[in-house]
C-alpha cells in the first residue's frame, strides 16, 4: 500500500470510529508528515480529497478540523456527509493530461447553467477569488485562489451533479503530478496571462453573455493545457 493510502485509510479510520468528532481539530500537515513519514505535498493531497468529499474544513490561519456535517454512519456506507456530494476518495492515479481534456469538455459546457442560475452573491466571489490571486505572493497562493476561482464558477451552476462531477477534478488537481507541472510551466508572464483570462471569463458571466463566456473559458483552458503539455 502507498503512503498516501495508508494515510487516508489511517484518516478513514478515525472519522468512521468517532475518535475524530465533529469540530475535532486535525494535526498540523508537518505533524502528519512526521506521524506518518511521508512528504507534506502527499498529506496536502489527501486532505484535499477529504475536503473535497466535504469531510474536513480548512481555514487559513486556524486549521483543519472534522465537517460539522459529518455523518460516520454514512460515511461508513461510502457516502459523503456534504448533501447531493459523493464521497469519492480513491488511490488512482488521473494524468495531467486526463484532466486537461475532461476540464475542456465539462467545464465550457456548464456555461450556460451558470448564466442561468447563478446570483449575484456567485459573480461577487468569483470577483474576490480573483483579486486574492492577483495579490497572491507565491506560486502556491495563486494556484490556491486559481482553483478557489474554478471551484467557485462550478458551484454557480447550483446543479449537484456538476459540483459532484467538479469535486473529482478538485482532486485531480491536488495531485503531485498537476502541481509540479505547474510550478514548471508558469512563469510571471503565463500569470499575468491567466489572471486576465480569469477576469474575461468572470466579466462575461457577470454579464450573462454565453457566446463570450463559452469561447473566453475554452480560450483560457486550450491556452492552460499549451503551457502544461506542450502544443
């Protein structure tokens, strides 16, 4: 069994049995990196998937804690505490290149069910995401508050099927391989790049203009998947 497996099953584990409650404030990533021996960007990733399945709660500055909506009963029959979510924490591997091509397919098409549902609370954080990730002074700040923007356009969509379908590309992207692509491939240039898309792309949905949001998200996304993976 990998390091990762043993750490997610040892965080399984204690969620299921109730010595992790609700509201349990979890270790620090340093200490489960020592707990466990493992890197810390392999404990990042599998808190990542647990918060992704809506298990855990991070805040910046506080800490990881247990969801207050978690359920061990039904976490025990392989469902997620978050309502309409699926608990889909797996040991598989996505490529890169996977994930760029099922982002370029999903992502684009949810356009319409976002100019559609969204309120203008959604258009408000999709503005903030992007402010925090232009005052972003660190690479892993600004993917940070990247992935904040995405994850936040997809909620918009207000269709549990699209935030299920979103949760798993979350978790791709807190995978190893997508982050040291990452830190390869973006420069200050391709940032600056990627922080005017974001806002073309948040500037068309705000306006619930389709043909505009359509073509700026599958722009940004081909331009993404050219600096990640070659032409």
């Amino acid at each position: 069994m990998d390091s990762a497996a043993v750490l997610r099953d040892a965080i399984l584990g204690k969620l299921k049995s109730g010595e992790w409650p609700r509201g349990h404030r979890i270790d620090t990533e340093r200490h489960l990196s020592e707990s466990f021996g493992i890197g810390r960007s392999t404990v990042r990733r599998v808190l990542a998937q647990f918060k992704a399945a809506g298990l855990i709660t991070q805040t910046v500055g506080s800490g990881t804690f247990v969801s207050d909506r978690l359920d061990p009963a039904k976490l025990s029959r392989g469902e997620s505490s978050e309502p309409g979510t699926a608990l889909a924490i797996g040991s598989g591997s996505i490529s890169p290149a996977e994930l760029m091509d099922a982002r370029l397919a999903i992502e684009p098409s949810i356009v319409e069910l976002i100019i559609r549902n969204a309120s203008q609370n959604d258009f408000s954080k999709m503005a903030h995401c992007c402010d925090k990730a232009e005052a972003a002074h660190s690479l892993e700040e600004f993917e940070k508050w990247d992935g904040e923007l995405h994850e936040t356009i997809a909620l918009a969509a207000h269709n549990s099927l699209v935030i299920n379908i979103f949760q798993l590309i979350k978790q791709a992207r807190a995978q190893d391989d997508w982050g040291a692509l990452k830190r390869h491939s973006l420069s200050q240039e391709r940032r600056l790049s990627y922080q005017i898309e974001h806002r073309q792309i948040v500037s068309a949905l705000t306006d619930r203009d389709l043909v505009r949001a359509t073509a700026h998200t599958r722009d940004h996304l081909l331009h993404v998947r050219r600096n990640l993976l070659g032409p």
